[in-house]
DNA sequence: ATCCGCGTCTAAACCGGTTTAGTCGTCTTC
DNA sequence: GAAGACGACTAAACCGGTTTAGACGCGGAT
C-alpha cells in the first residue's frame, strides 16, 4: 500500500504527458481515442483520484459551498429547517462533485471571520440564510468577492441572486381560516425581530386582522425555543382578555404552546385554536395534529445550491421565486367557545 | 480592490523572503524582533491571509475534518442528536482553525464514495457516527490512511480511537424505574437494528426485564420517525395484552405514540407510562412532561472532535469514556392501573 | 516544392504556500 | 588568530494539479 499515486504516476504508466493526462480528466478535446483509452486505464489500474487540494490552488475552485449559521445552540437543537436545507443542497451539489462547508459561529463577530475564512480558498460560493434586517452580509460578501446566493431578499439592491419563497401567504390563509371561524381575539407568538422571516410573519398577520377590520390582537416575541414558546403562551394566557386563538412562528413553539395550555386545564382546539409554522416532523402526529404553515425546505435547499451553482458557472441568475408556503388544515383549530 | 494579497505581497513590502514570512506565519523561531514587527506590520496593511488551497497543498493539511451522514433526509428530519452534536465539533476545532465538510449520502454506495472524496485532499480526518454491525467503515478508512475517530467502538480490534457514551445505563434506570412503579407488561420501540446504538437499547431492556425475573415485553422495530413510532404504538396498543408501559428508542417516537394514546382514549401516565430517549428539546415542555433519557450529544462532539485533533497532532489516543446517558425522571410515568 | 492548417501531444510556467539546504556575519572558545 | 557555533536570513525545490506556448508530423492547397 504504496503512497497515493499523482498525475505523474498516471502519464508515466500511460505513457503520456501530464498535460494529456489532464485532459482527459477534464474532458477536453483534442485526446486521441487510443491516448485516451490508455490513459482511462492507467487512472483505472492505479485507483487514481485528483487531489482536491492541488486542484484548488491551480485552478482556484475549491468546489465546496459553504454554509454559515450564526446561532445559539439552543436555537439549533430543534430547529426543523436547516436539516431538510442542508438535505436538498447536499441533493443538487453532489452529482455536481462539489462539497459543503459547514460553520457554526456564536456570535457576529465570528461569523464575519467565517465568511472571511471560506472567502480565501475554502469555498467557491455561499448561501446566505436567515436574513437580519440591515444585514451587513451582502455587503462584507461584495467586499470579500465571495459569491453568495440569498435566501429571500435582504435589500431591494442586494446584488447576490435570491432565491425566495413567500413564507406569509400561509399566514394570511391561516389567519384567514381563524378569522372565518369566528375567532377575534388572535393572538401571535413570534421569533426574534431581527430576523427578516420572523418579522414578515408578525407583519402578515397584522396586516390580515386588519384587513378583516379586527383590532389588533396580542403580540409577544419569543426565541424559537420550546421554553420561549411555554412562556410566551403562559403570558398570553394569564392576561387579561386572553386569545381565543394563537399563531406562533414555529411548530415547535406552539406545541409547547398546547402543553402549557393542557396544563391551565384548556382544551385545543374546543376552548383554544393553535396554529404553527414549518410542518415539523412531528405536527402530524401530534394530538390534536397541529394546523401550521408549510415551507418546503428541501426543495429550497435545491433551489438555492441550483442558483448558486449556475451563478458560479458565470451565467446571469435572476431572482428564483419558489411557491410560496401552504396553510396545512389539521385538528387544533376550531370556531372560538 | 486589487486580488487578494499574496505571501510574496507580503514579502515585499516587508523587505524580506517569503521563508521568513512563512515562519512568522507559522510562529517559528529565529526571526528577530525587527522583522517580525515588519512583517506583521505588512500583513496588517494588506489585509493577508494564507490561501487555504495554497496551504493545503504544500503541506498536505486541509485544515478540514469530513462527517459523513448516510441517512435518508425524513429520519434527519427531527433528528435531535446532531444538530448539537455538531455545534460541539464547531465549538473545538473553530478556535483550533478547522473547519467541517460536511457530506449528507443516500446510500452506502455513495457514503463510500463520499468518504473517498474526503481523504482525497478534502479533510484531515472525520468522525465516524452512526456506528452500524459490521460497520465496513472503519476497514475502508483504515485502506484511505483517512485518520478517524469512531462514536463507541465498534469493534473490539477497531483501529480507530472511540469516544465513547454508554447510553444504556440510562434505559437499564428507565426500566427498574418502571418496575419499581410496578409494571409488569413493558414493552419498547426500538430503532432499525442495524444501528448498534439502537440495538444496544433494545438488548439493556430485555435484560433488565429478564433480571427482574419479568417475561420478556413486547418488541416493535421502528425507524426513528414521528410516522413509524405512532404506528408501533397502534400495533402494541391494538394488540392482545397491550403494555402499561412503553420504552421509546427516540423521544420523537414517544412523543407520537403519546398522541397516538391520547386519540384512544388512554390517560397518560394514568393508564399508560412513557419514558422516551434523548431528552430532545420538546420534551420537558410536553403534557404531560417526558420521562426520558439524556445523552449529551454536544458535549460528545466536542469530545470527539478533540481526540480527533490529538490524534492527527500524531499523540497516541486512548478510548474516551464519557459519563453515561442519565434518566431523567419527569411526569409521563406513573404505576399501571 | 513550399506553405498552411490541423490534430495530437509535450515542456515548462504557474497557482501560493512550506520546507530544505545553505549563505553570511558575528560571537565564542582554545 | 583560526575554528566552530550560532542566529538571521534567503534561494530554490517542492506539493499536484491546470494552463500556456509551442513542437511535430501529416495531408491538402497553391
């Protein structure tokens, strides 16, 4: 078990140039089919594969994409988008023969040297998620010359490709369903603000109370955690006035939600509707299975590794618009007592 | 908004070679106090830093380690054992300067080529999960000289060091627990078998059963997902003689199988006792609050991630041993009826 | 006979770092 | 005062690919 075998090791036993070598690796024209078939079988007989590194600094590809997540851990724990994401990216860029590069960073700060790091030969091109308002990414991306593809649209000038995904029409419809039913005092239960996504939830669902002429409802800002969700439920709950009905920014705030009002003694859906967001895994099984709001976040993980990779093969990407986010009707809604 | 500085870049404006920049880079000694002001000086003015690829290459480092995820993207879903898994490999090797491929495979076939892929200049190691029986894993790594660091051993002559978490004393608590409550008829929902983990859960609940002199309980092989663990527990609950109590592989499983309890009719923990196993986010802020098993799954990222790094620094590693799964004892147990 | 174009192939430069082998001057040491 | 040790520094080789510039032989056109 000798040491592994270079291009070298490759054109000397077909005979050939490195040069010829490459070219066929590559697929280049001008290889006679006899050159050819001897260098494939020298590549065969050596279990020759080309070394990632080399080819990243001749060739300035790295063929990896890299993926920054700047958040608390608790915040990750049950977080039901980034692994269908990541699924769906990992189905476009594997065939493609590229790689993901995955960083975790606590804070801004990190995640600035993240982005910097992946910038110097690390990766080709990013995807930008979760969305800040003011987000300095696009900007520190420009800067660094790193390709990036958005998720959604943090400025209207943003000059990375974006790919998005209407995730408040299944809010309005939900709001709408509540509303149909009788309820008028809705309340939401949100994600933290600073986030695009979260704060476009909160916006649709005012929007649609007041559209229907309803006076706005009860809003509390939560963290996207099961314990947020609890307490969040427990404020609303124990005020005055309280809810008939709750939208919460995520599934797993609301089933949290359900249990904090099981434990009041208050029956979903008969004395309390609860609507949540991203059809976890389980909402289905849940009892009462939970009405939400459906993103497809496979799909939008090959949407946007699709984009980024056409972006990096130089063509001109325009905005990719997904179908937006389905209201999905189960069991824990139902006309206020 | 020239290209991006090079070492030579570097090297010029500090009046000296690249070598000596190199060793300042690298903190090597025999460099005086002047030139390393000068060359850092220069560095700062020019925003340098080291091409990775560059790097990679003339030192055969990547600076990467690879995680190779061979599941099918529903039994990622909810998967609540990753997520902070990998936020405690992040928390290790970022300070350290590493960084994670990250590689998600339908089958073995391509988790084989995907582990390939990774010793061929894309990383300095990896970390073995999801142990499975007669994992061919550690053989082909030992065949890639790919450097690695398994999740419990899984074999006795297993080259490769193992981090190890022994997640059965846990479930052996669980059931003297229920015992103790009284229960004779327990049953459990286990995950596939193939993966050890899975299969060493099942085997400390029969034995623990057969210690207490109890006949064996009920078995159902599930798969991990909300959709699987209700099913079984339909098919226990439906059977003749259905259990008092039920061991879940995954608190995701109990969790359904609780919704699917409740849709009969059947009172938790009044009627029927659940004890789950991961201790997953959700799972304290149920109704009624899980009974569970928790492993810690961060902090056993970042366990492996440091012997891994210990391990390519070339020191010899023992097996790691880190404190066992703990029951955690909360209100979906109670005596049978 | 000469020139041109073309298909096939190669030598050498190049990517941006690390590492080896050695140069040069100064300071000890006997 | 010569030899040796040592600290500071550098030129050049090297890692394993890709790419450029050009060589070579051959057939067809002039």
């Amino acid at each position: 078990m000798s040491a592994k075998p270079t291009i070298s090791d490759v054109a000397a036993r077909a005979g050939v140039s490195k040069t010829l070598v490459s070219f066929v690796l590559n697929d280049r024209p001008g290889v006679s089919a006899d050159a050819r078939s001897r260098i494939l079988q020298a590549v065969d007989d050596l279990e020759f594969r080309p070394s990632r590194a080399a080819r990243a600094l001749s060739s300035s590809k790295t063929s990896a994409l890299g993926l920054v997540l700047a958040r608390q851990p608790e915040m990750l724990r049950a977080d039901p988008f980034f692994p269908p994401f990541i699924a769906g990216v990992e189905k476009v860029i594997a065939p493609a023969d590229m790689a993901l590069m995955l960083r975790f960073v606590p804070d801004a700060v990190a995640e600035r040297a993240a982005y910097t790091e992946l910038s110097h030969g690390r990766a080709d091109g990013v995807i930008v998620t979760d969305i800040r308002s003011d987000d300095p990414r696009p900007e520190l991306l420009a800067r660094l010359g790193l390709p990036a593809v958005t998720l959604n649209r943090p400025a209207p000038d943003s000059p990375a490709p974006a790919v998005c995904l209407d995730d408040t029409q299944g809010v309005r419809e939900a709001v709408d369903h509540l509303i149909a039913l009788g309820h008028r005092r809705i309340a939401h239960v949100g994600g933290p603000t600073e986030y695009l996504h979260a704060d476009h939830r909160r916006r649709q669902w005012a929007e649609t109370m007041a559209a229907a002429g309803l006076p706005s409802g009860s809003y509390v800002e939560a963290d996207f955690t099961a314990a947020g969700g609890a307490r969040a439920t427990a404020q609303l709950l124990d005020g005055a006035d309280p809810p008939t009905a709750i939208l919460y920014a995520s599934d797993l705030m609301a089933m949290a939600g359900m249990a904090e009002a099981h434990r009041r003694g208050i029956r979903i859906p008969d004395d309390l509707s609860v609507v949540g967001f991203d059809d976890s895994e389980l909402s289905a099984h849940l009892h009462p299975p939970l009405t939400t709001v459906r993103t497809d976040a496979f799909g939008w993980g090959q949407a946007a590794a699709t984009a980024l990779l056409s972006y990096l093969a130089g063509q001109h990407v325009a905005d990719v618009e997904l179908s937006a986010a389905v209201f999905v009707l189960r069991e824990s809604t139902a006309p206020p007592p």
